[in-house]
C-alpha cells in the first residue's frame, strides 16, 4: 500500500445507465497515461489507484475496476450488456409503472440484477481465484468481497440498511483497527450498492453472521467523495493523498427538471412508496451538492489540493436510470466535453499525479 501522502483515490457517483459516461471519461484519463508512458497497452485503473470508491451505478464499476481488476475497455462492453439485460422489460400497459411505484412495487427484477452481476463476477475474476473455488467446490460467483493481497487496489462500496436509513461501506480489505472483514460475496455487495427504490427490491446480506436488508446507497451518499475523503482518514492515516479524482454521471439542468406531466404524476404517486418520497429521491441524485462542498468548505483544504472533478454539463443528468438505449447520446456528450480545451487540460494534469 503506497503512503498516506501518496495515495492515489477514484470517486464513483452513481446515477444507473450514467454511469457509461463515468467509464469514458476514466477511458480517457488512462489513454493519457498510455500516451504519456508509451505504453502498448491502456493501462488498467487498479494499477495507478490504491482505493476505489463506488455508490450504486458507482459501486458496480468499482467492483469491476477494483475488486476483479478489469481494463476500462472490458468494462465498457460487460457495463452495456449488464444495462441492456437488467433493463430490458417487455410490453407494459400505459400507467404501470405509476401504479406499481404507488403500491410500492419494484419496476426490475432483482433477481436478473443478481444474476447478471453474479455472471460479471463469474467471467472476469482472476484465475488464482478460480483455481482456489474450484478446488473448494465452490462456484465462481460465490467469490468473497475480501481480498487478502496487500498490494492489490482496495474498493469500498455503499449501500444503506433499511431499517436504520444509515449508510454501510462494504470493503474488499480488513479494517485497521479490529481486523473485522467483510464475509458477504462480490456479488452481493454490487446487487446491495446498486437495489435503487423504485427500480429494485432491496437484498438481503449476511455479515459477520446477522443479516440485514439494504437498498442503494444513492439515498445517502450517491456522491461518496465525503465517504471516501473520511475512509483513507480512518483506515490509512491519509489527509492529503497524492490524487483524488472524482467521477459524475451528468449534470442536471433543474429549470428543464419535472416539467412533463408525466414526471409530475410520477412525483405524486411515489409520495407514498413507504420509506422515501420523491423529494428524497430527486436530492439524492444531485451529486454537486457534495463536489462543491469539498471545494468551499474549510474542512476539506488539504484533501481537495489534488482534487479533480469531471461531470458532463448540459443536461445528461435527465436521462432515466435506465434508460440505456441512449447511451451513444451520453457517448457523444461526454466525447464532446472531453474535446473542450480546459477539460482536455484538466485530464492531463490528472494523469500526471496517476504515476
């Protein structure tokens, strides 16, 4: 594990079917790296950081990126596929969904978000693991969240248990101060991050022997720079790391917010859907709150030094969860917003404190 003060740290917000345009924009961070060090290959994330944060959409590129140490590009490809099958729904009547956010009926499957993170784990998870599971006789997915190798990059992720509404980070590595490990599956931490109230039904996870129920840990931390800027504090003695780069899935124009009709049903009938309402619901996917807390408020000085900040302008924060067939729309808004000079700018600098 590098030193505090050379610690190098990913932020992943989430924001569903978004979190394509988080992807590109890492695609690009490491092209300039690849470029800069002339490298033959794009390098993979898990080797130029030492800790991966992740919430929902967030938390399942971590996992990927972090914890089975894909290169961006396979990510890319397995990210489009997992949308395309976790979304897909045939034909519906007019007001469904509406309907069943009134009784409180999740709108997906959870049980294909399980499978389709479970053959995600099963594909790409190293072959000394594999090796290790099936000489156990045990199955691929059932690979451990826990990852024993010192050197190897740490990831966390968030989700909140249901009957408290507090937030619960769970980590690939042992905790400094008791050791405690986190016992649950890959998969069960990447369908716990990622069960969004409306979309999914929350999970069940066990730990260290009790079980709790979670949902998405956007309702708490769908931005989770503060989770990760108070995690390297407590668990590596880090104020100051060396880089800290954080990912948005797309701003959000409020004056074009809710104006459909349609939307305003939909804010109505979710007013009642048990723990949260639509308010809770809409603030928790405005991520910028938290970036410019981190740039304005005293306490973050020494974090914030190397701090980078990437979120697509415009209005690409309105595209639904899951709303996957218009990712080469989101494709050509963050290339766009790469292409512009003081990003194009700003992604250099990055690359050049990710040695």
């Amino acid at each position: 594990m590098a030193a505090p003060n050379k610690l190098r740290v990913l932020s992943l917000d989430g924001g569903g079917v978004r979190g394509y345009s988080s992807l590109i924009i890492l695609r690009r961070i490491m092209r300039e790296i690849q470029r800069r060090d002339n490298l033959p290959s794009l390098p993979k994330p898990c080797d130029h950081f030492d800790v991966i944060a992740g919430t929902s959409t967030g938390g399942l590129i971590a996992i990927m990126l972090g914890r089975l140490r894909m290169d961006v590009d396979s990510c890319i490809v397995q990210y489009e596929k997992l949308s395309q099958d976790i979304f897909k729904t045939g034909f519906q009547l007019p007001g469904k969904q509406i309907w069943d956010a009134w009784r409180g009926n999740a709108w997906f499957s959870g049980e294909e978000l399980a499978k389709s993170v479970q053959k995600v784990v099963r594909d790409n998870l190293n072959p000394e693991e594999k090796t290790n599971l099936r000489n156990a006789a045990k199955p691929f997915e059932g690979a451990g969240l826990f990852d024993p190798g010192e050197e190897t990059c740490k990831i966390f992720v968030v989700a909140v248990k249901n009957d408290t509404n507090t937030p619960t980070r769970f980590r690939s590595y042992a905790q400094k101060d008791d050791g405690d490990i986190d016992t649950c599956a890959i998969w069960e931490a990447g369908r716990a991050t990622s069960a969004a109230p409306l979309y999914f039904p929350t999970m069940k996870v066990t730990v260290k022997g009790v079980e709790n129920e979670y949902f998405d840990g956007g309702m708490t931390s769908n931005n989770p720079i503060q989770d990760l800027k108070q995690e390297i504090a407590w668990e590596f003695n880090s104020q100051q790391p060396q880089c800290v780069v954080s990912l948005g899935t797309g701003k959000v124009d409020k004056a074009a917010e809710g104006r459909s009709f349609g939307s305003k049903l939909l804010k109505w009938a979710t007013g009642g859907f048990g723990r949260i309402g639509w308010t809770l619901l809409t603030l928790a996917t405005d991520t910028e709150a938290k970036h410019l807390e981190i740039m304005n408020e005293d306490e973050y000085r020494e974090f914030r030094k190397n701090y980078y900040r990437f979120n697509v302008e415009g209005n690409m924060g309105s595209i639904g969860l899951d709303q996957w067939k218009r990712m080469p729309e989101m494709r050509h808004a963050t290339d766009a917003y790469l292409d512009s000079q003081n990003i194009a700018d700003l992604v250099i600098q990055c690359a050049n404190k990710l040695d």
